[in-house]
C-alpha cells in the first residue's frame, strides 16, 4: 500500500472524501495489515490524538483495512498500551477425544433395533446389564449416560443404521358405513347432496338440499339459508318426510354437513342406516350429483339467490317442483348388461324410460316400501289429476313468480 504522503488528519479528511488520490489495497493477510495499522498509529501518534481526530483515523483504517470500528479500536488501545500486534488465537493442535466411538454408536443401532427404541433409562440399563454378562462390546457404553444417549442416536453414524420413520396414521371415523348402498330392488334407499347458490361480494347464498332414491329415482329438493346444524337439520327431517316411502338408507359424500354426530343421531333415531362415499370411487354420489346438473341448475341457474328467499324457495319446491319431477317428468332407467369379458355395462332401453310414480309402480310388493295411509292408487289418482303438459306449466309459471320476487328491488328505509 502506497500511502505514505498521508502524514496529516487533514489529508486523511480529504482521502476519506476522494478529493486525494492514493492507490492502496487492502491487504490479504491478518499480519500485513497489523502492520498497517501499528505503521498509521505510529506516524499520525494516535496516542495524543483529541478524540475527534481519532475518529477520522479510525474511519481510514476501516476503507484501509476492512476490520469493523470495534475491532480497530481494541488493536489501537493494545498499540497505546505497548504491545504487539499478532494472532492470539490458533486452532487446536489436537481435536476433543470422543469417548464414544462410531462402533459403539452401530451397537447402540442394533440394540434400539432389536428392542423397538426404548427409553433412555430403559435402553442404559439394558446396556450395563450386557455389560455385566460378559460382552466386550458395551464396555464403553455400560457408562453412558441418558442425556448422551440421545445424542448419539441423532448422529449421522445411528441414522445410517437405522432410520425410523413414522408416517401418517389413517383416521378411522366412526360415522358412517363406507360403502355404496345396496339397496337390493327396494325403495328407500336415498343419495343426498348440497348445492349452493352462488356467493355475491362476499355474501353466501341460499343451500339446496337434494335426494334421490337409487330404485326409482324419486326426487326431493328442500332448501335452506345456511348447511349449519341449526338450518339443516329441520331441512333435512322435512325432506325425509316428503319421499313417500319408508327411508331404509342415506348415503353422502364426506362433508362434516352431513358426518356428524347430530345427523348420525338423527338417522339412528329414524332407524336410518348412513353410509359414505369410499375414496377413489367417485361415482359413489354420482346419481346425486347428475340430478344437481338436470334439475336443481336447469330450475335455479347458478346466479346468486339471497339467503332470506330459502323458505320461498322450499315452499315452491314442495308445492310445485317435487311434485311435478315424480309424478310427471320421466327419466332414463339403465339395464345392466354383462359382456363376454364379465364386465357391466350399462343401457339405458326406451322401452324403459319412466316417470318415477311408475317405477315405482312396477316394483314386486311395491305396496310394503310405502308410508302407513299412502297407497300406489291414491299417488296414481293425485299424477291424474292434472296432465303432465298442465303441470309444467303450472310449474314454470310458479317459477317465474318466483323468480320476480328474486329480482325485485327492496324497498328503501322510511
């Protein structure tokens, strides 16, 4: 470093601020540049420096040399002081002896392995009792104690040996038979589901609630504000109530609306058998979930329904739209068909597409799957009393009084 001609604070001041050229290099070593510093200290006398002065020294050191500010001054108070200026540090000559060796680390392995990872103070009497018997391999290990132990089962030397991983335990719920329904040819047996209406700025819409039984296709839309206990409950009850048969099974998907303990509790108190979709079967609620499709959104759109039009909305469904989708509106029933590689397949034959009141109709003792006081006659008197052309009209013209009340602007505020 050529830097010689600094023989001043005030050229330092000026070689801080670039005014004055000096070519320097910070030196590589720790020796060369405490010379530097015994040099800088030396020629400007630091000792008897004002302590402003001594300020501007320590700045230069620091473009100089590249030691922090704390660090220099220490260095300069031993140059004050007398002393030279060297490394008074030095790495070890020897590193700290291991007491515990790695082979004594692949014994501990083999004993964790062996017993199925113990405790600490169960796993250090077991190895002072294999001390005592007679085997030399736990001479160093009969005295390791419990803290020590769990260091050396987190070394790389253990891990290598043996890893323990444990993984995710599946979580069995008890609510609800995880499997499809078998309902066997009898009504009864219903897949539910939930739709919701749509959300508008961040306010939820209302919640269809919507079952169908697997023989006959019977369908019920219920609706409902919100798919809390409080709101789907009673929903759900009244839903139950409108098939006209005796309900013998539900099924749903996994939602905590409808896999809980206060559903559970009602379906048991109904003699209810729930069941629930099973993973990587994903046409488990597939019946359900096509009529979402065919019924709820050709009836109700995907717009946005505010929440205090659900008993509306569940009144024209009751009066008009369940009525009219069971005893009027017909609907695809499959044929199975086994090919000749044993495989099922479904057809859906003209010859039997239905309404689900005939379904119904058609089945063996279809009489013994109904409500006490309903009968087959007194439905197929109720479907004849108006024609299926009459019942869709009436439907549609519900609808759009219903929907007239959706889009009508709210009064304002006296």
């Amino acid at each position: 470093m050529d830097e010689s001609r600094l023989q001043t604070i005030s050229q330092l001041r000026a070689f801080l601020a670039g005014t004055l050229e000096v070519r320097f290099c910070v030196p590589d070593n720790d020796d060369a540049r405490y010379a530097h510093i015994v040099a800088v200290a030396v020629r400007l006398d630091y000792a008897k420096l004002k302590r402003p002065h001594k300020g501007v020294v320590l700045r230069y050191l620091q473009r100089t040399s590249g030691y922090s500010r704390a660090q220099l001054t220490r260095l300069l108070m031993r140059v004050v002081h007398g002393a030279s200026l060297h490394k008074r540090y030095r790495s070890p000559a020897h590193a700290f002896a291991r007491r515990y060796t790695p082979g004594d680390t692949v014994v501990l392995a083999e004993v964790d392995r062996v017993h199925g990872t113990l405790s600490g103070p169960a796993t250090v009497h077991l190895l002072r009792r294999a001390w005592a018997r007679g085997d030399a391999r736990f001479e160093r290990l009969a005295d390791l104690s419990v803290s020590h132990l769990y260091n050396l089962r987190a070394s790389k030397v253990y891990k290598a040996q043996r890893v323990s991983v444990n993984r995710t335990r599946p979580l069995a719920h008890p609510i609800g038979l995880r499997r499809a329904p078998s309902p066997q040819g009898r009504a009864g047996f219903i897949r539910i589901d939930s739709v919701h209406q749509g959300d508008l700025d961040g306010t939820k819409g209302v919640y269809h609630i919507y079952a169908v039984d697997i023989v006959t296709q019977w369908e019920v839309l219920a609706c409902c504000e919100r798919i809390s206990q409080a709101y789907l409950l009673p929903t759900l009850e009244a839903l139950i109530e409108q098939f006209p048969f005796v309900i013998l099974g539900l099924h749903s998907d996994n939602g905590s609306e409808y896999i809980n303990k206060v559903v559970a509790a009602l379906l048991e108190k109904m003699r209810v058998e729930q069941t629930k979709s099973r993973p990587r079967h994903c046409n488990d609620n597939a019946l359900a979930e096509s009529k979402n499709a065919s019924v709820v959104r050709k009836t109700f759109g995907y717009s946005h329904i505010p929440q205090r039009f659900a008993a509306r909305i569940d009144t024209f469904c009751r009066e008009h739209l369940n009525p009219y989708v069971n005893l009027h509106r017909p609907c695809l029933f499959a044929k199975e068909v086994i090919d000749a590689k044993g495989k099922v397949r479904k057809t859906y034959p003209h010859d039997m597409v239905q309404t689900p009141l005939e379904k119904l109709a058609s089945l063996p003792d279809a009489q013994q799957f109904l409500r006490p006081g309903i009968t087959i006659e007194s439905l197929q008197a109720k479907a004849a009393q108006i024609s299926d052309l009459d019942a869709a009209n009436a439907m549609n013209v519900a609808r759009s009084k219903l929907f007239d009340l959706f889009n009508r602007r709210p009064t304002a505020a006296a």
